[in-house]
C-alpha cells in the first residue's frame, strides 16, 4: 500500500497523510493535485508533497484519496522550498502559503480542465526591436558594468539611483541578457499602477517572451499566466506585483525589485503576512539567480546590507538629461500661525507665490496632503470630545461631498452631527484637513484653473484612477492633488511644483519607521517637479523646520537621514540590528485581553527574557469591535528562526490552558 502527504489549502501546519487507491497508485506523482476527503464530509483540492509506504500511525484509520484531479505536477519542487521558508520565517502555516500562492482557478474543483497549451510564436530579434532600446548615457553604462561586476561575487546587489536616473534601461539591458543566456527573469514592482507603462515599454522589447501577472486579474488570466509560464519552451520575463513570486519558475536567472522600498512589497492580510522583496532574494537564492534592488531612497535594511558587505552597492547619481534637483523651500507653520498669515488658509505665502508663478508660466502643480476627506475630525468647543467610530479607537474623518462621517478603518458612518454628542452642545465643529478641503481652497483661489483630486474616494477603480491621470498628463487639468497615490510611480512631464501641505503629520506617527517613510514619500513627491525642463520648485509646510530629517529632505541627502536613522535603530534594538516579531492578540472583552497579555508576556519572559517587551496597545486599539494588543520582541539577528518557531510553539500551547484564552485570535508579525 501507498500513502501521500499532502497540503490542503487551509491553514494548517502540517500535511496530512492518504492511503492511494491502487488503481490511482500509477498516476499519482509528487505535486500534482488530488481530491481529499477533510472534516466533516467536506472535500478539498490537495496537493502531493509526498509519496511513502510506511503506514503513519496503526490506530488510525488512514482515508483515501478521492481522486487524482491533474496528473501533472503543477508546481515545481523549489516552489515548495519556498513556501515552506515563508511559512517558517514569517511564523505562519505552509497550508496559508499554498492558498495564497496557487490562483484559485487551478484548485477549483469547477476548472479541471487545463487550458491548452499556447504554442509561443518565437519572436526573433529584429532591426526595428533593437531601435526600441535607448543608447545607454555614461553613467549608465558604467553602473550596468558595475552591477555585472558585483553579481560575480555576490548574489545581491542594490542599485542606489537618484530618481529619474534612468534605472528601467538598466533593467531591461539586464533582463535582455538574462534571457540570452537561456533563463528567465522575474521584475518585480510593488504597485499594478506601475505595470501599465512598463509593460507598454517591455511589450515593444520583449514581444512574447513578457509575462504580465498581478492580483487585479481575473482567475481565468491568472491561471492562463501560471501555465504558459509552467510549459514556456524558450525563456521569459515575468512582470508583476508581490504575488508573482509565488509563479511557477523553472530556471530563473534574475529577479529585479524595482521601489525597493516601497511598502506594497509587505502583505498584512490575510495570511501569510511576508515580505515580497525578502521572499524574492530567498527564491533567487534557491534557483542560484541574482537579486537586483533598485530605488531612489532604498529601505534602511537593504542599505545597511549594502554597506555592510552582505549586498553589492552601485549608486547612480546624474539625473537623466542632467537635470538638476529641484529647490526645495520650508514654510513654517508653526511661525506663520502666530503672526496670524495661515490664519483662514491652508497654504503659506510661498506656496501661493509658486503657485500663481507656475500657472503663469503653464507649468503644473502637485499638492500632497496624506489624508483623504474634507476635515480629519469633528470635535465639539464645550467639552473637548472628538466623534468616534462605535466599531475601533478612532476618530471619524469629515467626508463633505457626502456630507458623511466616516471611519477609515471599518468603513462605518453617520451623517455629519449638529450637536455634540456627548453633551448636547451646539458647539461641534471640524478640525484639522484632508484633501477634500485642499481641493476647497484652491477652487476659490484659482477659479479658473481646471483642477483633479486623487484619492482613494475619487479613484476606487483603476478606470477612474487612469482617467484622472491622464487628464492631469495631457495636461487638461493643471493642479493635482492627493494623498500618496501622488508618489506611486507617475512619470509627469510639466509639474513646476510640488507641495506638502503638512509634513508633520507624516513625522509624527507613532512608528519606529515613520521617519524613514516620511523621508522617502516626500522625496518622492519633490522629485514630480521639474522633471523636463528648468529646476522645479518644492514647497514643505512644517512646524519643525529645523527638524534633521527636513534638513535631509531640504538637502536631498539620503545618506544624511540613513546614518540619523540607522544609529537610532541601533540605541533603541530596532531593526536592521535586531529582528523584530509582534505578537497581535485580539479580543472583544477588554479585560480578558488585558489579562491574557499580561501572562502572555510573563510566560515568554521566562524563555526569552529581556528580549520581551511588556504588552502595549497600539495606537489603533481596537478595530471592527476587536480590541487589539501588542507583544513586541526583539530578537539578536543571530537568533535562529527554527528556534524561535519551537519556543513561541511552546508558549503558546501553555497558553491554551488559561481561562478564556479560546477567545483570543493571535498573529504573528515579522519584521514589520
Ligand atoms: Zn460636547
Ligand atoms: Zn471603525
């Protein structure tokens, strides 16, 4: 008798074990996808991990494989490595790896049937593809010559390029060589905003040999990815969002990550909560490929990584054209509000001033502001209370276009109140401002001016988000504004000036990273200016000019706020010195929470001991109903990840004993 080991799509630890019916015992093979009975009368699209004939356990009564739904593996060992590495590192169950990994239509009983194979018209080279290629300039050239250099003796390398230094042609010399050589190439980009204009840019290249995949596809498109990729008989290049790097691969030479940095590469939820940059390197490092890093203003990680030796650094710093950065002027809040000048506007006089300069010269104007909605609050004058939402610990955002108040996180909302709530005062006014009452004032300082708002309200879909843009970049419209879809990869050609409107709140949330980002959404912003002609102008509203990290962003210094940050992270055991884990509990009943925490931690101190933080509620502390609890422990980088599996493994199981600890629901967050 035989017996499989097989993963089901569900989240569970382990696999579970099958006997094979003899007459399916020739057809089944390691990967390939079965039928299994599970629970009550339920059955589940499994996969193969192994294939034995040593009974597990003679007490129990092993079931049968239902039936062997595809007989060809439909991933490829390696594959399985890698979810099997995510479900280790980021502490959650290879069972969530697979459901994440594997597009729904090809474990969907309903789609049995394999698409047929596309037989892939070879695409040869000709005159007019190459003419496609721009001329490298000299800088690029000697980084393209450096990065060849470094993945000699290393298998990673980041490409540290001021914006605009022309990193895509590197790419895609890289990518063209890769594929040469017979392997394939994986590009990753944090956002599907990125991937219309470089998959236009690629098309024209790499012709057929270009794969285009990310969450935003069908099923059907997805599963007609996996397969061609899986049975492409020359080698390919795949663009996509985090999710490709769970694709089929057979081969691979080189993975690029472009933004590097870019927060998208991280998924909160659902499980499995990983890091698409960090699983990238692990699979290159499984197929022996290289790792390209390349941003503007890399994470702080894979800086410290370059400078330490572990990565490869080029750095690339002519502006395309040799444009030079453009000049950034800081308005002080704080100092215009006392001498009453921003006293009934949201913009210092400089803003104006370059923003009347701008529309005279026909130039056009970006306008950043980080929240969406008209007012950020509704607080009443008598007693000091905010409205809040009744589901999580935060205050309701004004919303006047549906004379609403909302909240972010749950989406719950009341229509705009005239008392206030608490005590019945009429006194209730808003405080505080989103983009919406950006838009408000620029309709009454510019009347005339065509003007176009982009946010999660105004583009929900991706039609409206490309309708927007493209009004904005043929220059219909001569102001936008938005939240930081703003810095999400636009390529505009006549922004004169860019402006933050509050950089403080960028700085102040309470987040040992919230510098970092701030530095690099800002930066990202400021270089929208003047981009194609003369120096473009940046305005920062602040109450903190002399603030280092201004200073650095005035300077256009990464360096600068890297060394601030980095030796920040070091006095306060953050990373990249040290691995952080966050225990997330939640709970409806505070108390229990409380109570749980407390001992939580208590049994972890005894097994880790300084390494373990006191329970802390987290500035959001209660979302959807659930109140919510931190346990954040730091963690030598020495630490070994097996290690650290089998004491929180054992915590945990003594916990299961402590009253009222079934109520819990528990995550684990790494490095995040
Ligand atoms: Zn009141
Ligand atoms: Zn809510």
């Amino acid at each position: 008798m035989k017996y499989v080991e097989v993963l089901l799509p569900l989240p569970l630890e382990n696999t579970y074990t099958y006997s094979i019916p003899a007459e399916m015992e020739p057809v089944v093979r390691n990967y390939c996808l079965v039928k299994a009975p599970f629970g009550r009368k339920r059955y589940y699209t499994a996969i193969v991990k192994e294939i034995h004939d040593h009974h597990p356990d003679p007490s129990f009564k092993c079931k049968d494989i239902s039936a062997v739904l595809d007989v060809n593996p439909i991933i490829n060992p390696l594959q399985m490595q890698l979810w099997d590495w995510i479900a280790s590192y980021y502490l959650c169950k290879t069972g969530d790896v697979f459901k994440a990994a594997v597009p729904p239509g090809l474990i969907n009983n309903e789609i049995k049937k394999r698409q047929k194979k596309k037989t892939i018209s070879r695409i040869q080279m000709t005159d007019d593809d190459c003419l496609a290629l721009n001329v490298l300039t000299e800088a690029q050239q000697t980084a393209f010559a450096e990065i060849q250099e470094v993945f000699k003796t290393k298998p990673v390398c980041l490409l540290h390029g001021v914006s605009l230094c022309g990193k895509t042609e590197i790419y895609i010399r890289l990518i063209q060589n890769t594929l040469q050589q017979g392997s394939n190439v994986l590009y990753l980009l944090p956002e599907i905003a990125f991937t219309k204009k470089i998959k236009e840019r690629m098309t024209h290249i790499f012709g057929d040999r270009l794969l285009v995949y990310h969450s935003g596809f069908s099923d059907r498109k997805r599963v007609e990815v996996w397969n061609r990729l899986l049975h492409a008989n020359e080698s390919m290049v795949v663009v996509g969002v985090r999710s490709s790097v769970f694709l089929p691969f057979a081969n691979l030479g080189l993975i690029i990550v472009d933004e590097e940095h870019d927060a998208s590469y991280r998924q909160h939820d659902p499980a499995p909560r990983y890091h698409a940059r960090n699983a990238a390197i692990m699979l290159a490092h499984l197929h022996g490929a290289r790792t390209l890093l390349g941003s503007a203003t890399p994470s702080l990680e894979s800086y410290y990584n370059a400078k330490s030796g572990k990565y490869g650094l080029v750095a690339l710093n002519i502006r395309y054209g040799n444009t030079s950065a453009p000049f950034v002027y800081i308005a002080n809040v704080k100092e215009l509000k006392r001498r009453k000048i921003m006293k009934d506007s949201l913009f210092s006089p400089i803003l104006k001033e370059k923003m009347e300069d701008a529309l005279n010269c026909d130039e056009q104007i970006v306008l950043f502001q980080n929240r969406r909605g008209f007012a950020l609050i509704m607080e009443c004058s008598s007693c000091g209370d905010v409205v809040r939402c009744v589901n999580c610990d935060v205050s309701l955002t004004c919303h006047r276009h549906t004379n609403k108040l909302v909240c972010h996180y749950c989406g719950y909302s009341v229509a705009i109140l005239s008392h206030c709530p608490s005590c019945g005062s009429k006194e209730i006014k808003l405080a505080g401002f989103g983009t919406e009452k950006v838009e408000d004032e620029i309709e009454t300082l510019f009347p005339d001016v065509r003007t176009n708002r982009l946010d999660y309200d105004t583009a929900r879909t991706r039609s409206a988000y490309e309708r927007i843009l493209t009004c904005f970049e043929q220059g219909k419209s001569k102001i936008l504004i938005g939240t930081q879809m703003l810095a999400k990869g636009l390529d505009l050609k006549q922004v004169g000036v860019a402006g933050v409107l509050n950089a403080d709140s960028l700085m102040n949330v309470p987040d040992f990273r919230s510098h970092e980002r701030a530095f690099q959404l800002m930066m990202q912003i400021s270089s929208l200016a003047g981009r194609n002609r003369n120096q473009g102008t940046v305005v920062i509203q602040t109450s903190q000019p002399d603030h280092p990290l201004i200073q650095a962003i005035q300077a256009f210094d990464y360096k600068r706020m890297a060394v601030d940050q980095l030796n920040e992270r070091k006095t306060f055991r953050y990373p990249p010195y040290f691995r952080l884990i966050v225990l997330v509990l939640r709970c409806s009943n505070e108390q229990t929470l409380e109570q749980i925490a407390a001992r939580y931690a208590e049994i972890l101190h005894e097994a880790l001991g300084e390494r373990v933080m006191p329970p802390f509620a987290p500035p959001v502390n209660r979302v959807q109903t659930l109140y919510v609890r931190h346990i954040m422990l730091k963690l030598e980088t020495t630490f070994v990840v097996a290690q650290v599996r089998t004491i929180l493994d054992n915590v945990n199981r003594q916990m299961q004993s402590f009253p009222g600890f079934s109520r819990i629901v528990l995550h684990y967050e790494v490095d995040n």
